[in-house]
C-alpha cells in the first residue's frame, strides 16, 4: 500500500512545459517539440509524418531546409528527399479520380520511388521541378497501387518493397507490357522479368563460350595429352 501512495504523490506535481505564444506559432512549435522527440527519439515517426513536420517548420516557421532538417535531426539529403515525396503524394490528393482512394499509407510508394531514378525516370517525375511531367506514366503509378477507379480495377501492387521489381521488370518489352496491363497480375511481369535475366545470362554464357572454343582450337596445334583430348570429346558430346 506504501508503495502505491508514493506512486500517487508524484503525480501530484507534473511538470510541463507552457508555450505562451500565440496559437498559430505554439502549434509550429509542437510540430518541433514533437519531431525533435519521434524522429529520433524512443518511438520514431514514419516517413509521411517526417515529411509534414519538415514541410511545416519550413512553411509556418520560414526554416531554410537545411535549418529545419537540423531541428529535426535529420540530414539535408534526408531531408529533401521527403519534401519531394511529399510534393508526389500531394499530387495524387489533388487529383480528380485518384484523390479519394490514396491515404497516409500509402505514402511509402511515394518515398520509395522518389529514391529509385529508375522508377522517377520511368514515371515521369522530375526530381528537380518536383512534378510529374507525364500524365500517362503518372497515371500508372497511381494505378498500381491504388486500382484504377474509371474501370474498377484492384491495385497490382499491396507493398511499397514490391517497386523495387521494376528497374528488373523494364529491362524486357515483354515484362514491360505485362506491367502496364493493368489486366494483368503483377506477379507475371516479374515473371517475365526472370525469364529475361535468364535469357541474358544464357546469351551470354554462349558468348564466352565462342571465345573459348576459338582459343581452344588454336591450342589443337599443339599436342594435348590423353587427358585433355578425353575432356574436350566429352565436352563435345554434352553440347551436341
């Protein structure tokens, strides 16, 4: 029973910290005390609400970048790849078809394309502008993850990670056209993607072996012993 009654007088006198602004600026500067605590504290925010606090203190606060990613701990590269994250993600809530589907979730797609130049180049996104310049490959992007409203259709992709597939996928028409099929699964692209790998790594290994056979028959001048002459007959009759 002690023990509990001490537990009680602590709570007795709590202290805290008052702001005595105005409400305007004391609700910048709780976006501070906040991001200074979850960035880097015990419980860390996530990318989207790392972006808002940045955006905030640079908006309200009228930080320079480089100030308000040091309020928040975090690196100037750090930094302004969330503002262009957050830049993309505002440009699917303006948009008319797409804006009512996307959330806070799904700013990660966002994060991870904009660290991808395979992914910004293919989508249109111009990180210097910070825009989409491609209406269509916009579209697509929006798309894939958020299903395509006009003709109800399910996103193809679930996870943000599964982005990572692309820069492999657009490496073959055929994965390619399978990807911007909205029809389509998203599985299959990969797949064919694979498929692709494994066609480059075949061509590949064939050309080396034209090299080596050339440099093999220079070599037949010369007398091989017993072993060598029974090695290169079974390598004959596995090719053949």
């Amino acid at each position: 029973v002690q023990y509990k009654l001490d537990n009680v007088e602590t709570l007795r006198e709590i202290p805290v910290l008052v702001l005595q602004e105005p409400y305007e600026k004391a609700s910048v500067d709780q976006w501070l005390i906040q991001g200074t605590r979850h960035v880097g504290g015990v419980k860390p925010w996530g990318p989207y609400q790392k972006a808002r606090a940045l955006q905030i203190l640079q908006r309200e606060q009228g930080m320079r970048m480089d100030e308000a990613a040091t309020a928040l701990g975090l690196s100037a590269t750090e930094a302004n790849k969330s503002i262009r994250a957050l830049r993309a993600f505002e440009a699917v809530q303006e948009d008319p078809v797409f804006g009512r589907r996307v959330r806070t979730e799904h700013f990660s797609f966002f994060d991870e394309m904009i660290r991808k130049p395979a992914l910004r180049n293919y989508f249109g996104w111009n990180n210097y502008a910070m825009k989409f310049e491609d209406p269509q490959k916009r579209e697509l992007f929006f798309a894939l993850f958020l299903g395509e409203p006009r003709n109800e259709k399910p996103p193809k992709i679930r996870a943000a990670l599964q982005l990572r597939e692309i820069p492999k996928i657009l490496e073959s028409s055929e994965a390619r056209a399978s990807l911007e099929d909205l029809d389509q699964p998203f599985e299959r692209a990969v797949h064919f993607a694979a498929l692709g790998e494994r066609r480059a790594i075949v061509s590949d290994m064939i050309s080396r072996l034209e090299y080596i056979a050339q440099d093999i028959a220079r070599l037949s001048r010369r007398k091989l012993d017993d072993a060598q002459q029974k090695t290169l007959q079974q390598v004959r009759a596995i090719l053949q």
